[in-house]
C-alpha cells in the first residue's frame, strides 16, 4: 500500500488537466437592432390578457396556468432532465458499495489445483466474506464535465419548453374565449336579421297579394329569410366549440366549464397599443429561440463527451473486507482482505466505433444549429407579420366603428322618417338590415383585432414569466 500510494497521488493530480471538445459559444444574432414595422417602444407586457378588460377572461387564464395537463406534463419533461443531471452529478463522485457472502464451495480434485495432492487442504469449505468496494473515475479529459454541461443544458430546455407550452396555453384560451364571444354576438345579430328578413317576407308578400311586388320579389325576399334563420344554428354550434376548446385547455370536463361559458357575454375590448420592445431582446424573451439554443448547447458539450472516448479512462479502485472460512474468525486482523490501486481502460481498437460517434455528435450539433437559426428567423418573421396584422387590424377596427356610428345615424333617420310617414315600412326594414349588417362587420373587425393583439403578444413572447 505504501508502495502504491505515490502512483494513487501522481494519478489524482492529472485530474482536470483538460477538456476535450469545443466549447460552447453562443451564436451571435444576424438579424438588425431595429424593428422592419412601425412597433411601439416600450417593455412588453408579460400580464397582457389582463388589458383586455374582461374579469372572467383573466380567471380562464389564471385557471389554465394552473391545471392544465400541458403543463403538468412539461413539468414532469424537467423533473425527468433534473433527476438525468443529478444522476450525471452523481458519477462525478466516488462510489462505495457494500459486499457481502456466505458460499459453501467444493473445488475439483481433477482440475487446474489438484486439492488431492496438497495434505491437510480441505476439497470442501465455507467461505464468509463481507466488506466495501469503493472506485473513482477521474475526469482527466473532461468527459464527466461535458456530460454535467449537456445534461444541465438540457434541465434549462425542458424549463424553456415549458414555458413556450404556457405561452401558447395562454394565446390559445384568449383566442377561443374571443371566438367564443364573437359566435355568441354573430349569433345576436344573426336572430335579429332573421326576424328583419321575416318582416320583410311578410311585407313583400303583401304587395305581392295586392299586385306591387312580383313573384320573383317575393321569393327573393322569402330565400333571404331562409338564409338568415339557417345562420342561428351555426353561430350555436360555434360558441359551443370554442367553450369545449376552452374547457380541454383548462383540463376540465366540458360540463364543468361549457354552461357558464355559454352565458352571453360582450366582445372584449382589445387594447389599442402593444409595446414590442426591443427586436433584440426578442432572442431572449421568445421560449422557443432559448429553448434552441439550450439544445444547441448541450449538443455541442456532447461533442465532447464522445471525444473523450478516445483517450485512456483512469480510476482508483479499492476493495476492505473481512473474509474467513469460520464465521468465528471474521473479527480477527488476520481475515482483513485489501486492495487498492489505479485502473486504466483505453480502446486502442474499437474498428472506428468512438471516431462514428465523433462524427454523430458533429452532426447533430448541426441540426440543432440549423434548428436554431430557423428559430430565431421563424420568430423574427412572425413579429414583424405580427406587427403589420395588428396595425391593419386596428385601422380597419376604426374604419368598421366609424361605418357603424354612420349606420345608426342612417337608421335613426329612417326610423323618425317611417313614423312621421314619409316612408313606408319596407324602407325602415331596409335600415335596420343595413345597421345589422354594419354591426355585424364591427364585431367581426373588433374579434380580429383581438386576434391580432394575441398573434402579436405571442410572437413578442410575453406572457410565460
């Protein structure tokens, strides 16, 4: 032991001597600092559904943050890389092993040791033995560091795409309940025009009765109101899938969800301004851009990892027992059993086996650097549609509020008109159909307006702190 104690020390001392493989660096963004579209500066809001206004909106949110499988599964994906990381942390360190046996053994008077031939040697024995193996692989070219770097950038991707499976649960529950509101007011309108068409059926069939309408008036006016009353049902319908989507988001039965949703609500208002921020700090706010590069990371440390296949593995090994044919002399110093030394394992030949995998590793580095660059691209793109949607959302929002204000006018007109007499019925109808017409277009152009404000939210990556 004494002997052998310099070679354990000379051994440990090479420890840490070097890393093989490339060290990450994080690549450098090719995109320009400045926004391509008119984006208001400003930090973006991370509470964003909160500027739609809506109490039961914000509650939906807040519940599917809270419940949802999706994200009970993206939480489980990270406990899965923290355990895997703290299992490669763990081969870091040394390893003690208890041992323990109790054999009976009978050797052959014909084989190798011919027992027969040896006085006072027994062919039959017990043999007792209980102690500890202890062994340490020192991380002499950095396999171990690079597979803590890989699997501790893996921890930090799973964290990302957790939070990119929130980001998208949050669009996802603002869009349907949007939806949800836009049926319900089509709907509104769809019941109202419906009876408008009625009236003007009853009306046109009248004057077809007393020879002012033709018959091709009359079916006209008839077909309308066929048309309008079959557009009720599908409102319906639509409410009722957007309160289902809006359910399964939040992990619930449809029962416990889809009645209260179903209660008819307003349109919420959505917010007129969205700070985008700084077009670089997109690369850090988007979870799927961190998320890529975290991958990219840990590919790159994997590299690394089978580089060092390539050079000799050492390790201290170190076996302390007590071993004894009588169980009674187990406690005597004379039973104790040792061993302790340096152990090398090198695979001089391994027919291009590591050198594959050496290239296996580069190659994936690649893909996850391509995969990056498309991320940051893909999200880059995105905004700045993102951007031009909302701008034009929001003018044809004004334009659509301003037709609408000019409708009611019109209507107003033509309703002290019919009652002061100076125009008959068919043209008040005419006025409100117009007016309905024109609310309808509102809604519509105030639901993508909403749409747009989510689009653009999601795309600016607020919302998943």
């Amino acid at each position: 032991m004494i002997r052998t104690l310099p070679l354990l020390l000379a051994t440990a001392a090479l420890a840490g001597c070097t890393t093989v493989g490339p060290d990450y660096a994080r690549p450098a963004p090719k995109a320009g600092p400045d926004w391509v579209e008119p984006a208001a500066p400003g930090e973006v809001d991370q509470s964003w559904w909160e500027r739609f206004g809506d109490p039961q909106l914000s509650a939906l949110v807040a519940r599917a943050i809270a419940g949802t499988p999706d994200l009970a599964e993206a939480e489980a994906r990270i406990a899965e890389a923290r355990a895997n990381r703290d299992a490669v942390l763990g081969g870091r360190r040394p390893t003690l092993q208890a041992t323990g046996s109790a054999t009976e053994n009978v050797l052959s008077e014909n084989g190798q040791l011919p027992i027969s031939r040896f006085p006072g040697v027994a062919r039959e024995f017990p043999l007792f033995d209980l102690g500890f193996d202890a062994s340490w692989e020192i991380d002499l070219w950095g396999r171990r560091t690079r597979q803590a770097q890989a699997a501790t950038a893996r921890v930090e991707a799973a964290t990302f795409a957790r939070r990119d499976v929130m980001l998208t649960l949050i669009g996802e529950t603002v869009r349907s309940y949007l939806d949800l509101r836009l049926a319900q007011a089509d709907g509104a309108i769809a019941e109202a025009l419906a009876a408008s068409d009625a009236e003007l059926a009853r009306l046109t069939r009248l004057r077809a009765d007393a020879g002012e309408a033709s018959q091709l008036e009359l079916e006209r006016a008839e077909g309308a109101a066929r048309t309008s009353a079959a557009a009720i049902p599908d409102a319906r319908a639509r409410a009722a899938a957007a309160a289902y989507r809006i359910a399964a988001l939040l992990g619930a039965p449809p029962e416990q969800v889809a009645p209260g949703l179903l209660v008819p609500a307003p349109l919420p208002a959505s917010p007129d301004t969205i700070l985008a921020g700084v077009r670089s700090d997109l690369l850090e706010r988007r979870p799927d851009i961190r998320r890529a590069e975290r991958e990219l990371a840990a590919a790159t440390a994997d590299v690394g990892v089978a580089t060092a296949d390539l050079f000799p593995r050492f390790s201290l090994i170190g076996s302390v027992g007590q071993q004894a044919r009588d169980i009674g002399d187990m406690t005597s110093s004379n039973s104790t059993r040792l061993q302790i030394g340096p152990s090398i394992s090198w695979p001089i030949f391994s027919g291009g086996t590591v050198r594959a995998q050496i290239r296996s590793a580069d190659a994936r580095v690649d893909g996850a650097a391509a995969r990056y660059e498309k991320a940051v691209i893909g999200a880059l793109s995105d905004s700045e549609a993102a951007i031009n949607r909302f701008v034009n959302a929001r003018t044809a929002a004004t334009e659509a509020e301003a037709a609408l204000t000019r409708e009611r006018a019109a209507f107003a007109l033509a309703d002290r008109r019919a009652t002061a007499g100076e125009d008959d019925r068919l043209t008040l109808q005419r006025a409100r159909q117009s007016l309905l017409a024109a609310e309808r277009r509102d809604q519509q152009a105030r639901a993508a307006k909403g749409q747009a404000a989510v689009a653009l939210y999601k795309a600016l990556g607020g919302g998943w702190r």
